[in-house]
C-alpha cells in the first residue's frame, strides 16, 4: 500500500540522502506524496535535543534492513545535525530507508 515518506512534520528541516532541505523545497516535495516501495523506519524519542538510545534504534533499523542494502554508517551524525538544524528541544526524530533513499525528518513528540 503507498505511503508517503513524511506524514507528519515538527520543524522546517530534513535530510534526504545526507542533504540538509528546507521542507518546502521543490526538492523534498515527493517525501509527502504516496510512495509505492518498501520502507524500513525507527523513531526516536529526543530530549533536550539529545537522541536517545540512537545506537540501540540504529542496531534494531540495520536488524530490520538485514543486509537487503547497505545502511550508511553516518546515520547517528546524520540525526544530530538535523535535530540541531530544526533547533526543537523535544521531538521524535523519524530515520526511514528504502533501497535508494535515506530520509530524516522530526515529527511532533
């Protein structure tokens, strides 16, 4: 069933293949549309704009992918800059992988 990439959105930043985005770039548009490939996905709760246990939800989102693509190793770097970008305190930063994309967006905690 197609399900867009990014149904909800807390801040005015995401990361699209590593790339730092306005969220209403022409760019990052199809994020929100319906997307008909398989996505793998973890949230992670941030707090004082600390994510936590990132480590542990990246070893579970790799678990989850078990090696039908690789998962970039600057995954955690990654989410700390967006989590800095988007300059929210509270909020649950959303990792989501398909075989050609890797989106980072926060969604409302």
């Amino acid at each position: 069933m197609p399900y867009p990439i990014i149904d909800a959105l807390a801040g005015q930043s995401v990361l699209l293949n590593g790339k730092l985005l306005s969220a209403d770039a022409a760019e990052a548009g199809f994020l929100f549309q319906p997307q008909d490939e398989r996505m793998y996905y973890e949230v992670i709760r941030v707090v004082q704009r600390v994510p936590l246990f990132l480590e542990d939800h990246l070893e579970r989102l790799n678990r989850s992918v078990d090696r039908s693509f690789a998962i970039p190793s600057d995954l955690a770097a990654e989410g700390q800059m967006l989590v800095k970008a988007n300059s929210l305190t509270e909020a649950n930063l959303r990792i989501v992988l398909t075989r050609h994309l890797r989106v980072m967006h926060l969604t409302p905690s």
